[in-house]
C-alpha cells in the first residue's frame, strides 16, 4: 500500500490571526457541531420548553398591561373597593409571572450549560484527531494558547448565545405583542396644529420606532470599534495566561539561570499589552453608556410627552395614559434590545470569531501538509522494514536547494524483526526530523519509507510525556490500564529501575512534576516490556541521563530480542550492550546565502517545537 503526500506548501508557513468568514458561515459552522453533538435532543427540548415560557410570559405581561387602566382608573376615582379587588388582581399576576421567570432562568442555565457540553467536546474532538494538534502548532498565531479556545471561549460562546438568542426571540414577542396595543391606544387621535388637523395612525408606534432607531443608530457609530476590541482583548488574555503558566511550568530553570528578573520584565510587558486594550476597550465602552443611559434617563419622561396630546385633548383617560407608557416602555425596550446588548453582542462576535478560526485551522490540518514531491509511505510486512534514498528536507514544503536538509547515507536499507540499528550522523543534522517523518510527521523529502503495520510500531520521542492520574493509568497510556495485570506492571517497574514506585501504582498525582526527567523516560521504557512491540523508534532518549540509568535501560532493551529497534541517535551505552548495526545521516548543501545548513537544522526545530514532541505518532509514550 502506497501512500504519497503530494500537493502545494502546506499552511504551516503562514501567521494566521483570523479567516475572512462571513457571519453567516461562522454560524453555519457552530450550528453545524452543534446538531452533530451528543446533546443535540437535550438542547432541542429545553429550547422548546423556553419558547413556550417566553411566550406565556409575554401573554402575562399584556394582561399586566391591560391591569393599568382599571387600577390607575380607580385612583382618579378615590375607588377603595376597586382599588383593593385590584391588587388582589395583580398579586395573582405577579405571581404567575415571577414562577415563568424562576423557570426561565432555570431553563436558560440549563441550556447554556448542555450547548457549551456540545461546543466544548466538539472541539476537543476535533484537537485531537489524528495529528492535528501538532501540526496545528506549528502554523503560527492560531496554533498558540488552544487551551483558551477550548476552555474560555467555548465557554463564554456557549452562555452568551443562549442569553442574546433568548433575549432577542423574549423581545420579538413583546415587540409583537404590544405594537398592537399601542397602535389601538394612539389610533384615531386629530392633532390640531394653527388651524389644521391631520391624524397619524398609531403615531404612538411610530414614536417609539423613531426613539429606539435613533438609538441604535448613534449606538453604531459610537461602538463600531468594539468588536475588534475585544477580539484584540481574548488575544492578549490568552498570550498573558500562557506566559504565566509557562513561567511556572518551567520555574526550576528559570531560578537556576538567575532569570526570574528576565521573566518578571517579559510578563510585565504581556501585563501592559493586556491592559491597554482593556484601557481602549473601557474607553469604548464609556462612550457607548453616554448613548445608552442618556436614552434610557429619557425613557422616564418620553411615553408620557408622546401620549400627552391624547390624554389632555380627552381621548385617553388617565389609566390608558399609564397603560400607554408601559405599552410604550415595551415597545421601546424590544426594538432597543440590539442598541442595549451593542456590547455583549460585540464580544459574542468576537468569540465566535476565535472559535470558528481554531476550529476551521483544525479541519484543515486533514489537507492543509501536502508537498510535491514528498516522501512516500508503503506498508510492509511486519517484519521488514526499508529505507530507499530517504532524504529529509529542513523545513516543511521548501526544497533542500532552498533550506538544506539531510540524506541517510546508505540508500537502500532492508532492516528485519529483531535487529537492532542506531542511526547518527554529521552534528549539524536534526535528527529529530528523521523520527518525525518515520512517524509520518515530517513528509518533506524525497525518497520511500517502507514501514510495518502502525499497530507494529511505537514511537518514543526524547521528551517523555507522563500523563496525570494514577502511575497505573500513566504506565499503560494511551491504553486503558486494566489492559494490563498488576502483576506485569510491577514487574516491568522492577526492570525499568522504578522500585519505589510499585506501591503508588494507584496513586493520583502530577507525576510530571514528582518525576524527575529520567525516572519519566522509565516509564516508557517499563511500559515497553508491556506492549512487547514487534517494532520501536527511539528519538535520543539514552542522551543526557544518568550513566546507571542509561545501563538499566539498555539491559531492558536487551531482554527484547525479537524487538527490531531503531534508535536515531549516539548513545555509546546503546551503542556497547546491544551491538547494533550503524547506518549514518549526511547533511546536504543549501543554497541559501543568509542561513547556513546547520543553523537551519537548528531552525527546523523552532517550526516543530520539541515541547510538542510528546504528541508524536499513534503510539508515542
């Protein structure tokens, strides 16, 4: 089975800050990830149950409405019997409408917790599909901070849709609702003005258009910038967060170098950035609250001007006039619901904009690494394994007269089950791209791989990645622990040298942090006398451990003699206990007059960070 990468350069060169989606597309998007979600019925329900609440409450509110006129009726009257029955009246109202509000917002907590459920697993599936989350790191912009994305954003998305979707279908029903109230109220009214007369059906509603659209209009104009504010805002948060949990992550070399003080002055500077968009943002919003308070002081005086002509010629008795103004304040407040929530839904834009890019560069992460000429992938049979005129290219989708690269020195290579070869070569070399691309990683070359069934394979890249949890579910990664018998575990923890840690098996902890880098190394090491592999990829792992813990490792390695091994590095350890047969690596020419091939050998590693390396492959330990 052959398998070619071929295509154009890959997207990995370019520093993406956004896509040129449309609106509509970005929902179509998020729509979309949402009805292919598990919780699909669970939203559908409770949003069908919210529908029907809102609109009983809208009911509710126009017979509230409609209570004005008899109540403020029967204080012009001095009515006390009628005033009493009244209230009585409104308390069984009130009370109807304060349960639809409880259930309201117990709904809308509700749905909003299962909608970000549904993002936020949509998202974390699409992270971790096969090799997207390490080439997504290696793109730029977008590739940075995706624990921000997948937690905050998803997060702030989820909440701040169903509220906007819920406030803007709440005030289209009161809008529909009352427009027809005030149009009856205002209807047939002659305005007599110097000697003429002319009526305006239901000049009320038109009032009340005109105050709310002059208000949204001013309100886009004062608050245009606030979009990319808070989109500049989420991106200079995110930066801040990571630069913080980087520091502390790697605070023992930080202290060790004397660099605390380099650290403090580069935190600080993400600190100022964070704050001078917040200090634009604030000023942004200062000058949208002088249009939406000077509006929403002007609402307690504008129904009653408006309704006035009526109510002193005659035509509205003093209950209609105040069942005019809530009609009015209604109305109002629907059509105004865009200009009150200019700034909530400016942050909502720009959070659907960041989720709707990481999600869009992660679906082209499947198309997105395609190269010319690239190296081609066979499958084997499980026994063999071949290397033909492999050649590696420095950086993904240039050509090796553009950047350099390197070329296995033997040209054609037939490597059987059970033998054991190291691969090392010119010091200017990454090598590190050689078990990039025989993980399927790094398809920049030419050449052929011929490569054992993947299930044949495992991969242990130099930096050792220790999952939290129990040591017992940390030994058997990424397979589930009861795979394995208790007894074969703490036999392999023996071998690797890790004695001590037979009794925590099912201890929980962070054992990245508890764990030296050599004791973790070992559990990858322990670990491969329980899967027993037909194959093994090493990246440098014996490199820069301890000499007795190099020497417990290579006496693992040899009770494996049916383990073909291929160890891409220089470990003289390796090199005296197992005798393995040595291939060489060859760095080739660049033609660049500003890089030297070393030095882009070294910035090949910069576009794959090794901190990432614990993502390799399917079975990488």
């Amino acid at each position: 089975m052959a398998n070619s990468v071929k295509g154009g350069k890959g997207i990995q060169g370019q520093d993406r800050v956004g896509y040129d989606l449309s609106l509509t597309y970005r929902l179509g998007v998020m729509f979309s990830a949402f009805w292919n979600s598990q919780v699909r019925g669970k939203v559908v329900g409770l949003a069908i149950l919210l529908v029907l609440i809102i609109l009983a409450t809208a009911y509710g509110q126009v017979i509230l409405n409609e209570w004005n006129a008899p109540f403020y009726d029967s204080l012009e009257r001095r009515d006390l019997g009628e005033f009493f029955r009244q209230l009585e009246v409104f308390a069984m109202i009130a009370g109807a409408l304060l349960l639809l509000n409880v259930l309201q917002a117990w709904l809308n907590q509700m749905t909003a917790l299962y909608m970000r459920e549904g993002l936020s697993r949509d998202l974390v599936d699409q992270w971790f599909k096969r090799k997207r989350a390490l080439k997504l790191s290696t793109i730029g912009i977008i590739g940075v901070n995706p624990d921000q994305r997948l937690h905050e954003d998803s997060r702030n998305l989820a909440e701040s849709t169903t509220n906007l979707a819920l406030g803007l279908l709440q005030s289209t029903i009161l809008l529909v609702s009352f427009i027809g109230v005030l149009w009856e109220l205002s209807s047939g009214f002659i305005f007599r003005i110097s000697g003429y007369n002319f009526t305006i059906p239901g000049y009320m509603v038109w009032a009340a258009i005109f105050y709310a659209a002059s208000a949204s209009v001013l309100s886009q104009v004062v608050g245009r910038k606030l979009v990319k504010l808070n989109a500049d805002r989420f991106s200079q948060e995110a930066e801040l967060r990571f630069a913080l949990m980087h520091a502390n992550e790697n605070m023992p070399a930080i202290t060790v170098a004397h660099g605390e003080e380099n650290e403090r002055k580069r935190i600080n500077e993400n600190i100022s950035n964070v704050l001078a968009v917040i200090k634009r943002l604030a000023m942004a919003n200062t000058n949208l609250t002088w249009v939406s308070a000077g509006y929403g002081w002007l609402v307690i005086v504008i129904p009653i001007i408006v309704a006035a002509p009526a109510y002193f010629s005659g035509g509205l008795t003093f209950g209609q006039l105040m069942m005019s103004v809530g009609a009015f304040n209604q109305v109002n407040t629907a059509l105004r619901w865009y200009v009150a929530n200019f700034g909530p839904i400016a942050e909502w834009r720009a959070t659907l904009m960041r989720v709707t890019d990481f999600r869009q560069a992660l679906q082209e992460m499947d198309d997105g690494f395609k190269f010319e000429d690239g190296i081609v992938y066979e499958e084997t049979t499980p026994d063999t394994l071949t290397l033909k005129d492999v050649v590696i290219v420095a950086k993904l989708g240039e050509d090796i007269e553009d950047c350099g690269g390197f070329r296995l020195r033997e040209t054609d290579v037939t490597i059987k089950a059970g033998e054991k070869v190291m691969i090392n070569g010119d010091h200017s070399v990454n090598r590190r791209l050689l078990f990039r691309a025989m993980a399927g990683l790094w398809p920049s070359g030419h050449g052929t791989m011929g490569l054992p069934p993947i299930d044949d394979m495992l991969f242990i890249p130099q930096v050792a990645y220790v999952p939290g949890g129990t040591l017992r579910e940390a030994i058997a990664f990424p397979e589930k622990p009861e795979d394995y018998d208790t007894a074969a575990i703490e036999a392999a923890l023996e071998a690797a040298g890790l004695h001590s840690l037979v009794a925590r098996l099912d201890s929980r902890a962070r054992w990245d942090k508890l764990l030296d880098a050599d004791e973790q190394k070992a559990i990858g090491f322990a670990r491969l006398l329980l899967v027993k592999p037909r194959w093994v990829v090493f990246d440098e792992v014996l490199e820069g451990m301890e000499p007795e813990w190099q020497r417990t490792m290579t006496k693992l390695l040899a009770t494996m003699p049916d383990t073909g091994m291929i160890y891409i590095g220089r470990s003289e350890t390796y090199l005296e206990v197992l005798h393995p047969r040595t291939l060489h690596l060859q760095a080739l020419p660049s033609n660049s007059d500003e890089e030297p091939a070393a030095s882009v050998a070294g910035s090949s590693a910069q576009a794959a960070p090794s901190r990432h390396s614990r993502a390799i492959a399917a079975k990488t330990v």
